[in-house]
C-alpha cells in the first residue's frame, strides 16, 4: 500500500447530497466527525439540476439542521400550483403541502442545495480525488481502499493506492454504486447494477437573462408538465429561485446511447409543447443534460456487516414522485439517530434496516407505478385527478414522515 492509514470513527464513499447529509447529521445528532472520500477533484458540480423538496424530505433536513432548512426556506422557490397538460385539456392541482403537511413544496437547483450542504462539512473532512477501489470488511473495522488520482498538472505522476480504516463504510456514491455488491451475497449478485427502464432524460436550466428570449408566458411558483397524444414523451417546466426556471424532456429510446440526440433533435421532439420547445431553442446546446433513467430492484438488505447503503445507492428510483433525494435525507437522519441509540453498530444497522427498507421499497414500487402510468394514452382531461386522488392515501403515508415519531 502506497498512502499512509488514517484511522476516524466513520468513511462515507460519496460527497454527493446523500453523502453530505449525513456527515453533518452524524456531527450534529451523534457527535461523530465523519470523513468524505470523494472520487471527482471538486466538490460541486449539476446533477440532476433540479431538487424538488418534498414535506418528509424538508422535515428530515430541518431535524438534521436547523439553520440549514432556514436556508433552504429562504433561497428555494415555493411552488403554489402544478398543472398537467394533454391534448385532451388541463388539469390544475393547487399545491396545499404547507396547509395539510405542515411543509411546502419547494423546486431548488441541485448546486444551490449542494452549496448550502457542502459549506457546513469541513474541508478537512472531505478526500478529494479519492475512488473507493475495495473494502475489506473486519470483525470491528472496515479498511477502505482508494486509487487517488492526481491533477492535470501532475499527469506525470502514477495514481496512488491509499487505505483509511475506520469503524464503518457508509456507501453513498449513487445509483451505479460500485460498493453495492459489498452487502449482497453470491447468489444475488443479479442486483449489483441498476436498470435502464427503456427512456432518457434531457434537462437544463434557463436564467433570467435567457428567459428574455422567449414569448411564453413562464411559470410562476409552479410546475407544469406537458404529455404528447400517445404518452411517450413527457415534458416539464418549473419555477425556480432567483428568476431561473427548468425544463425537462423524457423521452423512450431503446438502448442507452443517447449521443444522436442533439439540440434540434430535441426541439423536433417537444414539438408537442411549444413553450417546452422554446425553452429548448433559447438553450445553450452545451448545457444540455442527457442521461439514462435507472432504477434499483429492491434490494433484500441495505447493511452487511460494517458496510451500510444509504440514497441511491441503496434505493434508486425514477423522477416520477420525486423522491429520490427526499428519502436520502430521510435516511441520513434515521441512520444517525440509530447509531446514536444503539450501543454498537450491529444493533444501529439492524434498526435503520429495519425502518427503512420497507418504506424505500414501497416507494421504488409506487415511482414505477407512476412513470408507467403518466406515459399512457388517457382517454379524458379528468384522468390525471382520477389518478391523483387515487395517490391520496399514499400520498399521504408519504409525505407525512414524521422525525418525532421515529420509534427506535
């Protein structure tokens, strides 16, 4: 081994929001210093580029950080209504999360939620440049092997192997983990990578100033969603913070090479929503995101030993509830009041377990569910509240996740 050991209590693999999140949960709610081993040379970056905050995941960020969900508050843009357009009509949902569940329902760019995370974790705590290669899981410990690239100006330089030990792995580094098959036995091994569920997401992000360019009435505090006549093609725009808006277009290719689609292709396949295509026009091609849908089968267990999954690389799913990021938050608070319960850490992953895999399970389900029924063909413009009030009790156990309830 090139690098020198560096004992600390926690490793997580993964500077991404799960990964943060729960670096400052463990700090807060356990005392614990936690340290970062991420592969990428900066912490920042646009994934996903938008964050759509949910009740359960603003009352898991207010339970892990005060101050934090203040900011969010504060810097996020509250969407008061969402609109579903077809052929067939309009359907209108007034958003009333904040009256029923106590929170609001808040649209954030990923960088800007990033931020606002990133800036309460030290930077001695992060290992930048660091891919996690191997774990070698003891009876007390884990060892964490990493290949640590070096930066442009070092390209004569080998990458060198280092290895940190510490009392447990949390794997956060996302929905092509490469640290899942740490928890799954042989014989499951089936599960190690996600699925490409057969479409593609293209995304950006217009500023202000671009927003010019457009005669389109823009939304204002809300989401809209376009669907072409035969349910293959789902658009979106959303309001949010600081004059900025987002937009999205999902469409089914059948493998995962999406490199032929450029930007006038992408124009010619919103052609069924004319302001979604205007968005697109008034895009920069070079800030265009094109990225496969993956999902995760369930997975039969989220710890093995000193290794514990959390986010997507536990429970990936598609944007159709949008979720993803929500129940990642809700992890990090869970698994850091378990370890703060628990007298050892076989008992702390038993209880995280235990209250989230069900839970993360009925969502993966309920998220495919819904993303294959939104790209149906439907026969009236009162389909899309037909489906929505069928969502109400789910809805309902979902969006009411209450940390002060958490029995542990």
């Amino acid at each position: 081994m090139d690098g020198c050991e560096v004992t600390t209590s926690f490793w997580i693999s993964g500077g991404g929001l799960a990964g943060l999140a729960t670096c400052i949960a463990l700090q807060n709610i356990c005392g614990i210093r936690a340290n970062i081993l991420e592969a990428k040379s900066q912490l920042e970056g646009d994934a996903g580029t938008l964050i759509a905050l949910w009740p359960n995941g603003l009352r898991a960020l207010q339970a892990i950080d005060q101050s934090l969900y203040q900011d969010i508050l504060q810097t996020g843009c509250k969407i008061r209504q969402v609109r579903s357009i077809r052929e067939t009509g309009e359907t209108r949902v007034p958003d009333n999360c904040e009256s029923k569940y106590g929170q609001p329902f808040i649209c954030i760019r990923w960088s800007t939620l990033h931020s606002l995370l990133a800036k309460r974790v030290s930077h001695s705590q992060i290992y930048l440049q660091h891919t996690t290669t191997q774990v070698y899981d003891k009876e007390n410990h884990v060892i964490v092997e990493t290949k640590r690239t070096h930066s442009t100006q070092d390209m004569d330089r080998d990458d060198t192997k280092e290895a940190f030990v510490g009392k447990a792995l949390i794997v956060a580094d996302g929905v092509r983990s490469l640290l899942r098959k740490y928890i799954l036995n042989d014989d499951e091994r089936q599960l190690i990578d996600p699925i490409y569920t057969g479409r593609v997401i293209a995304r950006a992000v217009l500023n202000s100033d671009e927003l010019k360019e457009l005669s389109i009435p823009l939304p204002q505090n809300e989401c809209i969603f376009f669907f072409s006549s035969d349910g293959k093609k789902v658009g979106s725009l959303s309001s949010l913070e600081q004059g900025q808006f987002y937009w999205a277009l999902t469409l089914e290719i059948p493998t995962m090479d999406s490199s032929y689609l450029e930007k006038q292709s992408l124009q010619q396949e919103s052609e069924f929503s004319i302001p979604l295509m205007q968005a697109i026009a008034a895009t920069p091609a070079e800030r265009i995101q094109i990225r496969p849908l993956l999902e995760m089968p369930p997975l039969p267990r989220y710890a093995k030993g000193n290794v514990v999954l959390i986010g997507d690389a536990a429970h990936a799913v598609i944007p159709s509830l949008g979720q993803g990021a929500n129940i990642a938050f809700e992890d990090a608070l869970v698994l850091s009041r378990c370890i703060k319960n628990e007298d050892n850490l076989e008992k702390a992953f038993s209880c995280y377990e235990e209250r989230r895999l069900r839970r993360c399970q009925l969502i993966q389900e309920e998220s495919s569910k819904a993303g294959k029924r939104a790209r149906q063909p439907k026969p009236s413009s009162s389909w899309d509240s037909q489906v929505f009030e069928s969502y109400q009790k789910f809805l309902e156990y979902l969006l009411d996740f209450d940390p002060d309830k958490i029995s542990l």
